[in-house]
C-alpha cells in the first residue's frame, strides 16, 4: 500500500508538469532473447538505437515476459495479470472479452487506441493471416479503435488487416508497421488527441526472411542465424525511424516508449540468444523468461539509468494508468504487477509483490532475488530453488525441504496456485464464470480464408501450412 501511494504521489507530480496527457507507445519484438542486444556486447549484433534508448531511459536488467511464449505474454500486457488468469493458457488462445484491458481503460479517459503488428489473441493458430472484420476477439473487441494486425507472427512483405481491410505491404515487416503507426500518431497529434499505440512485430520470429541489404552482415552464419539476425537489424533501424518520428513530431517529450519481447530467445540460432541464461523460449528457467526491456520518456526519466529490479510485462498495465491518472478500477482484480513509477527517478532494489508465472502446470514465483520453479515429474513435482543473485543461469539447485526460502516460497506458490484456479474458473468476473470461448484452431479450419487459399499458396509464410491443410 505504502508503495502504491508513492507511486501515486509520483505520478501526479509529473501530470501537474505536463500541459497535456502522456502518449504511451508499447514496442514488442517477437523471440527476441535477453542478450540479443549491442548494449549488452552481442558478438555479432549491433543494435545502435536501442543502444541509444537504453542510455537515454530506463534499462532493465531483470525484466520478465508475462510467460514463456507469445499469446501468454500479450494477454498479460493488456490485462496485468497472470496469463492463466485470463484464459490465455497457451500460444493461440483467444483472450476473454470479461477482462478489462489497458486499451479500454485509455479509450475511456480520451485517448486514440491504435494495434500495429501481431495480434495472436483471437483463438487462431499458424502463421499470422489478415484479421477478418467478422473476428469476435481482434483488437476491436479489447479497445483498439485502429488497427493494422494479423493473427500471429508475419515477415518480409507482409499482408495484412486494417479494421477488416486486406492490404499488402514492400518491404521489411518492422518497418512497414513503424511507418504506419507514425501515420496514426502524426494524424492524433494534428488533432492534439493524446495516443496509445502498440507495435507488435513479427521479428524475429521464424520464418527467418530479411532483407538482401541486411543480409550482408552476418555472411559468416548459417543461413537461419543470418536472416534472424539480420531481421534484428531492420528492426533496430525501424526504431530509430519511431524515435526520429516522435521528434519531429515534436512530441518526444509527451511520449513514453517501453521495449520489450515477449518471450525468451530460440534454440539452434548462433551466436546464443540468451546472454548465457539457462534454456529457451518455452521454459520458465531465465532464458524462457528474461527479456530485454527499456521505458525512454525524455525529461521525465533520468537517463543512463540501469535496473537491477524484478519487474515485468505484468507491471505495464498499473504504471500506465498510474502515469494517465485513471482509478484502480479499471484494472481487474486480483491484479498481479505493480506501478514501476517510483523506479523512473530513483534506485529501488527491493519488489515488495512476488512475480507468478503460471504456464502448462508449472509454476515459477520469483522474489527479488530468490526463485522457486515447481515443474511436473511423473507423478510427482520437481522443485528447484534459486539464488539469481549469484547464480542468474542456475546452476545450483539450493532446494532441500527445510530451506527458509523453500518454506517461504512454497506458501507463496501454493496461495497463488489457488488464486489463479479461481480466476481460471471465472470467480474473478460478474457472472461468476466464463462464458463461450472461441476453439484454438488453424485459421486453415475457417471456411472464411478458404477463398484465400489460391492466391496465398505461393507466400513462404503459408506454404508450409497450406500444404498441411490439403
């Protein structure tokens, strides 16, 4: 509590500071491993304008996805609370319209909502296809006034949906949804309307496609590693066509920028995705799970600031709403992240609310620097315990069944276990239960994209899909 209403005091002291609301724009890149970046002297990547965000913002050096892949992560984005929660168990789940989100709660208050990118919250499994209007769970339905979005992940040369329209695109995927998030905050801007704007890229997502003049490089790697890593680069570069926009724009300084992925790095990609952290995208151990993340609001946040506090892609939702002045309420209860304003200014070491991440029936809770991970084994659990502080790839396995920590944590654990089945069953709604969910399917399935099926079937990104539906 005593935290809350610090970062509350904080917030309002920027508003005061500020003529008019603050523009928020949400970056997501897609597999982007934690040590995937220059600042963190990548052997092979160079990644100059992040590089330049980091030492112009906030740089977090513990930070953490909602889960361990996709879908999971977006829905804790949007919603704040652990992916389970939200009915969003797995990659291609459809995300519950009884959540209130993070777009709705800024519609609300007056701010023009955009979705630019991968979606993935629509029940639709494959690679990313154009969003149908008829789509009952698209950006629309969860507050995005506008959008140009596929289903899932999309590359080089992209087709995409704009509020139910299907348009193709040249170029690099990322930089082809800059341009187009620009548009829509240069025309609120003009209206002097303040904006929320998400940018979700496919990058670097396979199927690895990049551009040949990108490609040059990395010649030395294996082909996948030369297009996944020479996707980072058009994305890195579509960053600094975003902060230049802003600029010129002349709203950088209304405008707070958050970068993250949203899940840890790939296997079989070299050199390493994940600066060295144990395992990969799927995993709860730190590889699956650390991210690269940075929030740039210029003459707000202290520059070359660098984080070694717990937090995550949970905690977007309570700071931005903290920073726009909207009432709790918005937010649906039990909310598992927390305001991270108190951080913007200040050097805060200590998290006083735990991390949960609940994904396929394993459970991991981090606090500070003590992690506990309980994983199926036969008929039993397997329970590892942590110390990140000095072993951040885990290594050691400190667990033994009188541990002060292991107590400790698995009370933890067990009340949040119970928490999130609650949630899981709809206790958390009105309605005390969940109403009609879309299936997890193919968008191959839909006889609405059947008719697409003779013009896409020469894409690289459908072949493979298309020919499994035959």
């Amino acid at each position: 509590m005593k935290i809350f209403l610090y970062a509350h005091i904080f917030a309002f002291g920027f508003l005061l500071a500020l003529k008019g609301k603050t523009n928020f724009v949400l970056v997501m890149t897609d597999d982007q491993g934690w040590g995937q970046t220059g600042y963190y002297n990548h052997p092979v990547l160079k990644t100059p304008n992040l590089d330049k965000m980091a030492s112009n913002g906030l740089r977090f050096d513990r930070f953490y996805a909602g889960g361990p892949v996709c879908s999971p992560t977006r829905a804790t984005i949007l919603t704040g609370r652990t992916h389970d929660r939200t009915g969003v168990f797995d990659h291609g789940y459809a995300l519950r319209k009884q959540e209130k989100t993070l777009p709705e709660a800024l519609r609300k208050a007056g701010y023009a909502t955009g979705h630019f990118g991968k979606w993935h919250l629509c029940g639709l499994r494959g690679p990313g296809v154009p969003i149908l209007k008829t789509d009952k769970h698209g950006p629309k339905a969860f507050g995005f006034e506008k959008w140009l979005s596929v289903t899932n992940f999309f590359d080089l040369n992209p087709i995409m949906s704009r509020q139910g329209k299907i348009e193709e695109f040249k170029g690099d995927s990322s930089e082809v949804v800059v341009e187009e998030a620009l548009k829509f905050m240069k025309q609120n801007t003009k209206a002097k309307k303040p904006f929320f704007c998400v940018i979700w890229y496919g990058t670097p997502h396979s199927p690895w496609m990049a551009l040949d003049q990108d490609m040059k490089d990395f010649s030395n790697l294996n082909q996948s590693s030369q297009a996944h890593y020479a996707e980072l680069k058009a994305m890195d570069r579509s960053l600094g066509t975003l902060r230049k926009g802003l600029k010129d724009m002349k709203v950088d300084h209304d405008t707070l920028i958050w970068f993250t992925s949203d899940n840890g790095g790939l296997p079989k990609i070299q050199p390493s995705t994940t600066g060295g952290l144990r395992d990969y995208k799927g995993s709860l151990y730190e590889g699956g799970i650390r991210v690269p993340a940075i929030i740039e609001w210029p003459g707000k946040i202290k520059p070359k600031q660098i984080s070694a506090y717990p937090a995550g892609s949970v905690d977007i939702f309570p700071t931005l709403v903290d920073i726009a002045g909207i009432s709790e309420s918005s937010m649906l209860k039990p909310i598992d992240g927390l305001s991270l304003t108190p951080l913007f200014n200040a050097v805060i070491s200590e998290r006083k609310k735990p991390l949960i991440f609940s994904s396929r029936g394993r459970m991991a809770i981090i606090d500070n620097n003590w992690k506990i991970i309980s994983q199926p084994n036969g008929k039993g659990r397997k329970i590892e315990l942590f110390n990140l502080s000095t072993d951040s790839c885990e290594l050691i396995n400190e667990f033994r069944p009188q541990h002060p920590q292991v107590i400790r944590l698995r009370k933890i654990l067990v009340e949040a276990r119970k928490s999130i089945e609650m949630s899981v069953d709809g206790k958390d709604y009105p309605s005390k239960k969940v109403l009609q969910q879309p299936p997890r399917i193919f968008w191959t399935d839909l006889s609405e994209y059947q008719k697409f099926f003779p013009q896409w079937k020469n894409r690289p990104e459908y072949k493979s899909r298309l020919n499994k539906s035959k």
